[in-house]
C-alpha cells in the first residue's frame, strides 16, 4: 500500500489546502515550503513562505509573501 504524508496550510493564500511532504527529509521538513501563488501579495509570480508549526501538530504556517 502506498502512503503520502501532508501537512496542513495557515493562513495566507492557499489557507486549509494540504501540502504533500511525501519523501521530504527532516531537514527538508523543519525549513518549512516556500509555494509559488497568483493569489498572494506579489501576484502571478510571487511565493507564499510557509514554516512548520512548533510542536510538529502537522501544520505549516504563513509567514509571508515574497517575489
């Protein structure tokens, strides 16, 4: 059976979408995901920047936009 690991996303742009951290290492997974977004502060071409909730709860949070 294959499995996928998500996390969830706060806030910003893609708020409540899952992110698929399958495969992803632990380094790769505590640096958190910076996602490409038409919706965020910088329009078509800009980034949300999202960091893991402390704790490990499976959440990463908004930290911003970025170009």
């Amino acid at each position: 059976m294959d499995w996928h690991a998500y996390v969830e996303l706060v806030g910003g742009p893609p708020d409540g979408q899952l992110l698929d951290v399958t495969g992803w290492t632990s380094e790769e997974s505590a640096v958190g995901a910076l996602l490409a977004t038409d919706a965020g502060l910088f329009g078509p071409g800009g980034r949300s920047d999202y960091i893991p909730e402390p704790g490990g709860n499976g959440w990463y949070i908004w930290n911003g936009d970025t170009s």
